[in-house]
C-alpha cells in the first residue's frame, strides 16, 4: 500500500474510488447514483486543488486505489492557514490503520504549508471515525444540529478542530 499525493492521471481510478464508496457507506457526503462528477471534471478538480495549495493524497493498492484524505485550504487571507479534511476508506481496507497513516502524511504537509488548524465534521454516530479522530488529536468543537438528511432522517455532525504548532 503507498500514500502519495493524487495526479491527474488518477482522475478515472481516484471517480471509481468515489463512486464505490457512495455506496459502500452513508458517512459520506453523497448518495449513491447522486455524483455527477465527469472524467473531465475530476481532472479539473484534481488540478485546482493542487494550484490552490491543497492536498489530496490516494491509497493506492497495486493498479487501484483504496481511500483518500484531502486538505482543502482556506483561500481569503484570513483563513489561509486552515483546511478542511475530507476522509474516506473503502470498506476491505477498513480498520489497518490506513486513516491514522493517512493523517501522519497529512501532519507532515501542514507545517511545510503554514496550516496551523485543521477540521471536519462527522455524524455524531460515527464512532469509528469519532475515535480516529480525537486519536489524532481532533477535538469536538460542537454539534451541527440536523444536518444531514440521511434516508429520510436527521443526522447531527460534530464540528471537530485540531491545532497544530508551528515548528
């Protein structure tokens, strides 16, 4: 298994990757069948996240890729040094402590970046993740009442931050 930085020519594995966890799971932001997401799309996306100064890394397993972790960094002067983390694993590679390598990658990018906070919401049900998260330092910051509609019910999120030091 290798962590490294998405490229546009992932742009059809990493679409895949996204559309097989729609629907191998509700934690996440999509339902299934609802990305609309084009080939084109995704390398548009793939490309502006790494000119903005984000970072989308991939887990890739031989010829496919099995999970993601992106830091989408505040663009105005005054949110610069945050980023916004979106996580997910696909259901096989679930529970090898794949999340928590992710992270460490991620703790490695943020300082040579200037980012001194990090956050991201997740259900309040989600416990696995929850204990990720607080494991990695996250804190519970508050809760998202009804946020999410997920299957025809209200779902609240905890808001989560973690500041990091500056080296």
């Amino acid at each position: 298994m290798i962590i490294r930085p998405v490229r546009t020519e992932d742009s059809r594995n990493f679409l895949d990757m996204l559309k097989q966890l729609d629907k191998e799971t509700s934690f996440m932001m999509l339902e299934p069948g609802e990305r609309t997401t084009t080939l084109e799309d995704m390398e548009a996306n793939i490309r502006s996240a790494v000119t903005s100064g984000s970072l989308t890394l991939i887990l890739e397993d031989e010829d496919h890729i099995a999970g993601f972790l992106s830091a989408s960094r505040g663009s105005a002067a005054r949110i610069r040094h945050r980023a916004y983390i979106v996580m997910g694993i696909l259901k096989d590679y679930r529970g090898r402590g794949l999340g928590k390598k992710l992270f460490e990658e991620l703790e490695k990018w943020a300082p040579e970046h200037h980012i001194t906070r990090l956050e991201l919401t997740v259900m309040t049900h989600n416990d696995a993740a929850i204990h990720l998260y607080e494991k990695m330092g996250f804190q519970i910051e508050g809760t998202k009442k009804k946020s999410l509609l997920v299957n025809g019910i209200y779902v609240d999120e905890y808001y989560m931050g973690r500041i990091l030091s500056m080296p």
